[in-house]
C-alpha cells in the first residue's frame, strides 16, 4: 500500500469518526448520511471502512436506546408526568454523554491509524 493510499484512508477514518460525533451532537441525520456515504466509498478490510462500521454501530445502538427510553417514558406516565424530567436529564447525562465519549476516544484513534482496541 502506498504512502498516499494511506494518507486517505486515515483522512477517511477521521471523516468517517467525525460524522459519527456530528451524527450524536449537532447534525442527528445528516451525520448518519454523511458516515453512509463515507463508508460506501470504503473498501473491505481497510481501516476507513472498520470506522465507518464501528461509527454506524455506534450511532445505531445510540438510536435504539434513545427509542426505549422515550418509550419507556411514555410507558410510564407519558410526556405530562414529572418523572418525564429524571428520565431524560438521567439520559442525557449518563448514556448519550457514554455515546459522545466512546466516538471521541474513536476519532483519536482514527487519527492515528488504530482500530479501537488493539488486537493480539
């Protein structure tokens, strides 16, 4: 592989990590197209395409807890009720700030090239 081929998946690992974060803080969806469409340019077995993988699963498993806990919150007394506030401000600050931190510790360690865990 050359210096060059490498210089773009690294770009693209970042790219792909940064529309991640961008996916779970300020742009919802248009991040998660954004990391789509990185990762169809990506091919198999490259560290840009592990990325946008890890990036998606991320944001996916992200998506899915957020939908149980707003249906947990409906469940349980619905918008009205005062408990509504505890579960979203319990929300907030302890899983999507999890979520925000683990794509952070993601695109540093796309910016050097590594997966998230080192295999051996």
């Amino acid at each position: 592989m050359t210096n060059k081929s490498q210089q773009q998946q690294l770009k693209n690992a970042s790219n792909a990590a940064l529309a991640s974060i961008l996916n779970l803080t300020l742009l919802p969806v248009i991040g998660f197209i954004a990391l789509y469409v990185i990762y169809k340019k990506t091919k198999p077995h490259n560290i840009d395409h592990y990325h946008a993988v890890l990036g998606m699963k991320i944001n996916i498993i992200a998506a899915i807890v957020l939908l149980l806990v707003t249906a947990l919150m409906i469940f349980l007394g619905g918008f009205g009720s005062p408990w509504t506030w505890v579960y979203v401000i319990s929300y907030f600050t302890i899983v999507h700030t999890t979520f925000i931190m683990l794509a952070l510790w993601v695109l540093v360690r796309s910016w050097s090239g590594d997966k998230l865990f080192n295999d051996k």
